[in-house]
C-alpha cells in the first residue's frame, strides 16, 4: 500500500479529508488479496474530521458501525500504515445527507452466512475439486455453466452413484455465482426438501409463497431429483417452476444416480425436459482419483502424509466418502502412538483386522442402498415389516444380489434385511430367478441395479 504522505499538514493542504479516504479505499481495493467484503462495507464510510491526533469516521448507518467497532484494529492498523502515525480512531453514524441514506443493517453479511443461506457447503470450491477422467468431463462442463449461467446448458443434468462429487461440483457453481453477486437469488436443495415443503404449503393453504419462492430463483439446484418420480403433484409443481425460471433466463441443475431415460415414474414432459440440456455422468473415481483427493484432505486438515501412504490407502478404501473418515482415524492413531505419522506400517496395522470387515459392510450398504434408490422407496421400508407389493418386491430384489453377489448365507440375508429366518429368503431368491428368466425388460432391469451397484463401490 502506497503511503500517502508522513506529514498530516500535508494531508490538510493537499488533499481533503474525503480525498484522503477516498485514496485510502483505494488502495485498499487494489491489494492483491483484498477482503472485498471489509471493502465494501469501509466505502459506506467518510471522514468527519481529521486532526493531528484523531480520525473520525461517519457511518451510514448504525450496521455499518457495528461492523467498524468489530473490525477496529484492523482499520487503526491501516490507517496508521497509511499515516506513519498512530491517531485515535471514533466511528458515529452519519446524521447529515454526505452519505446515502441507509438501512439499520445495510452491509454485506459473513459470505458463510451467504453460503448457508443459498444452502450450500462453503468447503465446496472449484479449486480443491480432484479431476480426472472420469470426472472432466463434468467439471469442465459445470465450469462452462457457472461462467455463463443460463445460456451454456439448461439443464445440467449430472448423474452417477454415490459419493463420487455431484454435490461438490454443483454447489462450486453455485459459489461462483454468489462470489460474482451476493444477492443472485441461488438455492441448492435436496428433492425430499423440496417436496416436503410443497407438501407443507399444502397443508397451510400457502401454496402460493412456496411458487414465489421457487420460480423467483436465479439458480436452483435440485439434488437427487429421481425421487420425485412418481409423485404426481410434485412433478406438475416441478415442471412448472422449471419452465418458469428457465423461460426467465434463469439456470436449473440437477443431479440424479442415474439419467434422465432410465428413471421409472417419471413424467415425459419432465423426461423431455430433463434432457434438453446436457446430460453427463460422473464415474467412480479411479485409484489416481482417490489418491489425489486424499492428498487436498490431509492438506485442508494439516495432515501430514507423503504420498506412498496416500497410495496404500486409496488401494484399500474404494468407497470416496469413506476417505476422509479413514484419513482422520489414522491421523488419531498416529497421535495416540506418539505421534509418529501416518506411515506404510501405521495403514497396514490399521487395516490388517478390518479390512474384509469394512468391505462387506460397505457393500452390504451399497446394495440396499442402490435398490432402494432404484425403486424409489426408503432404506427403513425395506427393512420394515411393511407387505405392500412394491417395497415387498424391492426387497426380494435386495435378497438375490445380497446372495449372488456377496455369496452371503442365507441367515446373513435375513439378518441384514431384518427377517425374521431364511425361508423368507428361499422364496425371494426362488421368486426373481423365475422372473430373470421369463421377463427379459426384468433382466436388464436387475443387470442395471447390479451395475449401478459396482459402480458405486
């Protein structure tokens, strides 16, 4: 920051006291890694009076004050390197018509408040975003959207299984866009979020303010949309706030664990609408994959781990969300050893008695998981004591590749389905094989779960 002057007389002859200010901001505007928000809010700010020994700044309003007092330090600091002496500092509220009549809370808030509002995690950047190929492809595409919302690809529309980072890539958009403007109306939401408030504003009689407050987005980011299928009332309400806010200029993005065609229940017009956009999927992340994203864990962390160690474990734990719960347990044990690092014989001893354990566990997981999701029903359904037909056939489902795939017993099945013996799973296993065979659309159907099934694991 250039200094403007050592002597203050110099300051008073040469320059006013709102030119000296207005220099002040300025300099501080073009510091290579400016808090735009301490900046913005310092410009609702003027002089009052400058003297030898004493500074005091008007506020346009009382938040504008508040602020100031929190940040004092930091603004005597810089005023001081500014000066090359140190002067009393006093913030008032601006009584007169220098400034720009203000609101009670006219600043800018916390960006995590911003962030929190729009419903998004701040840790989910563009930056510390792992790509490789199996992910470029949608990364370079959510890129393209955030540079140019509503006109790249509307919708973006990203699929694949879980944990392999449509959430982090849709919520960096959705940061980008609230970085450029604080005030662009951005919501990321779930589907179950969005239907239990349409359902909610049914119950109120207000479904009204639920549309407002909908088709008013600038950007709305729907999170496993495949569980509005279905839902009939829910779909007509999403097509017409998709249509509202596109139509308006506005960008919508989806996420889903499978493509729009492959969906069942849901509507053609919403399929047809799902599609005109740009579909494009996000693979499993690949061993270079999960090794490079334990490296950005342990670094946001300040773990230390060398890249051998970073290797092993991204050989062993193929499940990404599992990741950074591993990465940290090791880093517990290192410390409770002494600290001695994370290191090749540290991982092996680590993993050495739960390694099978863990993945049978996560695969067991998995397969529920995956057939729930494909059938649109709830994981404590299927293992409830619910008979209705749909759930009861989900569940029939899960028996069989539990039993083909894992090669689990059958008192396994039952126990992790909550049965009560394994007869229930005889006559599972029993009933889908016979449909395998006489139902080629059921075939591919169920090849598709088990792909599904493998791909997220």
């Amino acid at each position: 920051m250039d200094k403007l002057s050592t002597n203050n007389s110099y300051i008073n002859k040469m320059l006013s006291e709102q030119e000296f200010w207005s220099k002040f901001l300025q300099s501080l505007e073009t510091e290579k890694d400016s808090n735009k928000i301490f900046v913005s809010i310092l410009k609702q700010t003027s002089i009052k009076k400058l003297t030898e020994n004493e500074l005091e700044i008007q506020c346009s309003s009382r938040g504008v004050l508040d602020y100031c007092e929190k940040r004092r330090s930091e603004i005597t600091e810089r005023v001081f390197f500014t000066l090359s002496k140190r002067v009393n500092i006093s913030f008032v509220v601006a009584k007169n018509n220098n400034l720009k009549e203000a609101p009670l809370l006219d600043y800018m808030p916390a960006p995590e408040d911003i962030f929190k509002r729009a419903g998004i995690n701040p840790n989910h950047t563009f930056d510390n975003f792992a790509v490789s190929t199996s992910n470029q492809v949608a990364f370079a595409a959510s890129q393209s959207v955030a540079s140019s919302l509503g006109k790249s690809y509307n919708p973006l529309f990203i699929y694949g299984g879980v944990g392999v980072g449509k959430t982090h890539l849709t919520q960096s958009i959705a940061r980008v866009i609230l970085e450029k403007d604080n005030e662009s109306a951005v919501y990321f939401c779930s589907s179950e979020k969005f239907v239990n408030e349409l359902i909610e504003s049914i119950q109120k009689k207000n479904t009204a303010k639920f549309k407002k407050k909908y088709r008013s987005f600038k950007l709305l980011i729907i999170d496993d949309v495949q569980f509005i299928a279905g839902k009939q009332t829910v779909q007509e309400e999403f097509f017409h706030t998709f249509n509202t806010i596109v139509s308006s200029g506005g960008q919508v993005i989806l996420t889903s664990d499978r493509p729009p065609f492959e969906i069942k229940n849901l509507e053609d017009r919403l399929r047809s609408r799902f599609s005109g956009g740009l579909i494009v999927d996000v693979s499993p992340p690949d061993f270079e994959l999960r090794t490079a994203i334990l490296l950005i864990k342990a670094k946001e962390k300040n773990i230390d781990i060398d890249i051998d160690s970073a290797k092993m474990i991204a050989e062993l734990v193929l499940d990404t969300r599992s990741l950074e719960g591993t990465l940290l347990s090791l880093y517990a044990r290192s410390l409770s050893l002494g600290n001695l690092g994370i290191n090749l014989d540290l991982i092996e001893n680590f993993f050495q008695s739960k390694k099978d354990v863990v993945k049978k566990r996560l695969s067991v997981s998995d397969i529920i998981k995956t057939v729930c999701s494909y059938y649109n029903i709830k994981v404590s359904d299927i293992k409830g004591e619910t008979r209705k037909s749909d759930v009861a056939f989900a569940r029939q489902v899960a028996m069989f590749i539990l039993r083909t795939e894992l090669n689990m017993n059958l008192e396994e099945v039952a126990r992790n389905l909550k049965r009560k013996d394994h007869t229930t799973v005889i006559h599972a296993i029993t009933k889908i094989r016979e449909k395998q065979i006489k139902d080629v659309s059921f075939s591919q159907e169920l090849n598709l779960i088990i792909k599904n099934i493998k791909q997220s694991t």
